[in-house]
C-alpha cells in the first residue's frame, strides 16, 4: 500500500514551484536543512500551526517511497515522527494538487486527510 506525505504551500510557494518545476523549500525549511512534510494525520495541525492566515494554500501530494533515502522520519512537534525531505521537490512527481477552500472561514480538506 502506497504511503502518501504532503507539503503545505504558501499561494506564493507554489507559483514559484510551477514556475521553476521545482520546490527547493520555504525560508522556515531552508532554516531547517530540509523540506517539512506531513503524514495525513498531521496536515491539520500543520495547516493550524502555521498555515491557516494565509490566502490560498496548497496541498500537495508524494508517494513517500519515491522520495527515496533522502525522505526521512524524524522526531519533531509533540514527539511526533514527522517526514522530512532533505533535498528539492519535483514538482512532476507530485500526485495530486489540492487548493485550500475555506467555507464560513473553515478549511475544507481532501477526504484522505484525517
């Protein structure tokens, strides 16, 4: 069974992204030495954390096997294994795209987000 992990981007990220093809991180994952990501039980808290002021965010979507060894899981929020990737994103090996809505200022999520 695939495993999927996914980055929340900012409007901005992302249309950098699709210009370039490529996403070589937010300045908080440059900070960090790698690319943030979330397993479907953490997009929420993620998106609640640090996402939920900003105008039309996006979802994307990674078969964490193709990610290879540079995908890591480490220790991080509440003691949580998160997925981290260290290296850039190719935006073609992306699964799916997904824009935020917001109804009566409460996002709406994919089903497969818990």
């Amino acid at each position: 069974m695939m495993q999927i992990v996914y980055k929340l981007l900012r409007k901005s990220e992302w249309e950098q992204s699709q210009r370039s093809g490529s996403f070589s991180g937010s300045a908080d994952d440059r900070r960090d030495g790698f690319i943030h990501l979330s397993a479907p039980d953490q997009v929420r808290g993620t998106f609640n954390k640090y996402f939920a002021d900003e105008p039309g965010p996006v979802l994307l979507a990674f078969d964490a096997e193709s990610l290879g060894p540079a995908l890591k899981w480490e220790i991080s929020r509440g003691g949580q294994l998160f997925p981290h990737f260290y290296g850039v994103l190719d935006m073609a090996q992306s699964l799916s795209v997904f824009q935020i809505p917001r109804e009566a200022g409460t996002a709406i999520f994919p089903p497969e987000i818990l």
